[in-house]
C-alpha cells in the first residue's frame, strides 16, 4: 500500500485512536421524529386565530423547526471537520 493511500484511509496520523478518525451524529438528534415537523391541534399558540394566520404561523414555526436542525447538523460537521469521515446512524433518503 503506497503512502498516500495509506494517509487517505487511514489519517493523517497513522496511529491515531481509531475512535478519533471517524466522527459520530448523534442518533437522538438525526432520528425522524426530529427532522419531521408536526403541529397538534391543541397548540396555544393557535388557539384563537383565524385560517389565514393559521397557515402564516405554521410556515414561521416550521422555518424554525427546520432551521435549528439545519444548525445542529452544520455545527456537528464543523466540530468533526478533522475527521476523516462522519458517520450518521440514521438512513437518509
């Protein structure tokens, strides 16, 4: 195995802790409950609303939603950018 194939797969330091080349999501905040956006009916931030600022409120909430996951998966990737990969236990598809 030539040097530079032994670099790439392995790190660049070669004797490395194993668990220190390869970086880890956490499962608990890749899981699909956490990346599925849903309101229950009994939400007080609706109540007493019309239909109009109903739908306008669940667009702001699910922007939110979906960008505090967009910021954990953004950070972690930052945190483990020195890794020579990252592996998510969850299946995206």
């Amino acid at each position: 195995m030539q040097y530079n194939e032994q670099e790439r797969r392995y790190h660049e330091n070669l004797f490395a802790k194993q668990s220190e080349r390869v970086g880890y999501l956490n499962p608990m905040r890749i899981c699909k409950k956490e990346h599925t956006f849903e309101v229950g009916g009994g939400n007080n931030e609706l109540f007493d609303k019309t239909a109009e600022e109903i739908v306008e409120l669940k667009k702001e909430m699910k922007k939110d939603f979906e960008a505090k996951y967009c910021v954990y998966l953004g950070h972690a990737m930052l945190q483990l950018k020195d890794r020579a990969c990252i592996v998510d236990p969850y299946k995206f598809t």
